[in-house]
C-alpha cells in the first residue's frame, strides 16, 4: 500500500469498517510511514477533540419559547377538530 | 461547543468524557407511554396525545438546538432552525412513514432549515450540490504533518479551546460542514447522514474525509507539539 492508498482508505479505517486484510496493509504502510501514520493520529484526535469539546447548553429561554410555540400549536389543532 | 452522543469508534471514547448537554432538565410529563419506545411515542403522536410529541420534543430539544448552533454558527438562527423543525415535524407526522427513525427525520428537517438559513445569508456560496472538489486540491490537506503530542487540547483553556474549534469549524465549507457535524458530533450512521443529505454513501465518505482533513490541517497550527505557549 502507498500513502495515496492510506487517504482513500482513511475514512473507513478511522471508522473501524475496513475489511482485515485492507487493515493489516494500511498498518503495514502506517509503520514504516510516518508521514503517513501522523497524519492518521492527528486525524483521529481531531475527531477525538470536537466529540469531546464543551457542549453548546440550550438556555432556558430558548426553550421557553420552544414550548410555549407548540403549546400554541396544539391548543390551535385542538380548536379545529 | 459540541458534544459526541455515539462516537464513531470505541477508541475515540476517553474514560469520564461527558456524554450530556448541561441544559436545564425536561421537566416530566403524564405521557403513560414507555420512555424508550420511540416508535410508541410516534404513534401515540400521531393519534393526537400531544404529551407524546412533547416527550419526543424534550428527548430531542437539545441536539436539534447544538446541531443548528453548528450549521449556522449563530443563536437566533439556530433557534428558528429548532422551532421550525418540531413545528414542520409535528405539522407532518401523518406523513412520517416510520422507515427510518423519527431522530433521522427530524435532523433531516433540521438541516434543511439551517441550510435554509445560509443560503439567505450567503446566496451564492451556500448549496449542497456543488462539486466535491475545491481551490486547495488533495495535496494542501497533506501539508503539515507535525506531531501533536498525546493530548494536544490540554494546551488551551475551556473557553479558548471552544473559540478555535467554533472558528476551524465556521471555516470549513457548510457541505462538508454538515457531513462532519452529522457523522462525528451527531453519531449517525454513515447510511443515515446519507439518507439526511439526500447523497449516497460513497458521498458522505468523500465528504467525510475532507472535512477531517481539512479540520485537521487548520487544528495543525495550533496543536502541534512545536507550538510555543
């Protein structure tokens, strides 16, 4: 396998998809490569980070107003049947 | 910023990571149908027991609101993209046929409206069928290959940590944008995210993998292990 095989191949190793023997030779490249084999963990820890990271919090006035649209919403529908 | 629900793989799971937005939480509802049963939910739904929407509204509120924070990189469009996602959802749900999860639906409906939301702010930049290719080609998202060390976002405090991953991602083209967000935040499935998309899979993958790329190559500068702090 060479390093332009490792990119299209990335994605599913990443994921865990790729079958055994694709695997066992992208590793192959991965530990002679290191170009190669840094570009695979930086990946990973990027994915890692933003799983990771801080979450976006949902301010409670958001969710006010959220909840009083639909309970609008259902009061309207209830009218009309 | 974001937050994984099911990471893609096991191994990008570290032990005490927190798995939940620190929302206020729902307040519990009368709905008498069982709490896990999605498909339950949706047709008592549709029978007219609107606690059961309701329930899927709380059960969901929170991703549907950090997803469109995501896309559209703004609180009061992300907030419209929630409203109109439960509005259109609740609206339609005779039309719901149940061959895919209600979740799937429903971010599919999101996502349309926070694309919506782009395309009314940048016009011409913004639409999901343009080519998968761009103006830096393959070879620029090898460039940079340097070492980040075991645990690179240490370096950075919460705050400032959130800021350059906010801004890597606002950078990043809103078509492999959405792939990412969907595949690597959201953790959907690849088949899903192209069902969502409205792509195939192998699109999704192409799409995946540039979208890693590039954020990893934009990260680069401020990870690497020769970065001075």
């Amino acid at each position: 396998m060479n390093c332009k095989k490792v990119v299209v191949e990335l994605t599913s190793y990443l994921d865990g998809v790729l079958d055994s023997s694709t695997r066992t030779e992208l590793e192959l490249h991965l530990s002679r490569c290191t170009d190669c084999r840094l570009v695979v963990d930086t990946c990973r820890k990027t994915i890692q980070i933003f799983c990771n990271s801080e979450p976006v919090p949902l301010p409670e006035d958001v969710r006010s107003r959220l909840h009083s649209a639909l309970l609008e919403r259902f009061r309207r529908k209830a009218k009309s049947t | 910023m974001v937050l994984c629900q099911m990471c893609a793989a096991s191994l990008f799971a570290p032990p005490g990571a927190r798995w939940f937005v620190s929302a206020t939480d729902p307040k519990p509802l009368a709905s008498t149908i069982v709490r896990d049963d999605e498909a339950a939910l949706v047709s008592a739904a549709k029978g007219g027991d609107t606690s059961a929407f309701e329930e899927l509204v709380n059960r969901y509120e929170r991703k549907i609101f950090r997803l469109g924070m995501n896309i559209t990189q703004n609180r009061e469009d992300a907030e419209d993209v929630m409203q109109d996602a439960f509005m259109k959802s609740y609206q339609n749900l005779d039309r719901f046929q149940g061959d895919s999860r209600f979740y799937t639906w429903l971010v599919r409906i999101a996502v349309n409206e926070a694309l919506m939301k782009l395309r009314k702010r940048r016009p011409n930049q913004v639409s999901l069928d343009e080519p998968i290719t761009d103006s830096d080609g393959e070879d620029s998202l090898f460039r940079e290959i340097e070492d980040w060390g075991p645990s690179p976002e240490k370096k950075f405090a919460q705050t400032e940590l959130n800021e350059i991953l906010n801004s890597v991602i606002s950078e990043l083209d809103p078509i492999f944008r959405v792939a990412f967000l969907l595949r690597d935040v959201e953790g959907l499935s690849t088949e899903e995210t192209a069902h969502i998309l409205g792509i195939s899979v192998a699109a999704v993958k192409s799409r995946l993998l540039r979208a890693r790329l590039k954020l990893r190559q934009k990260l680069n500068k401020y990870f690497r292990r020769s970065e001075a702090q």
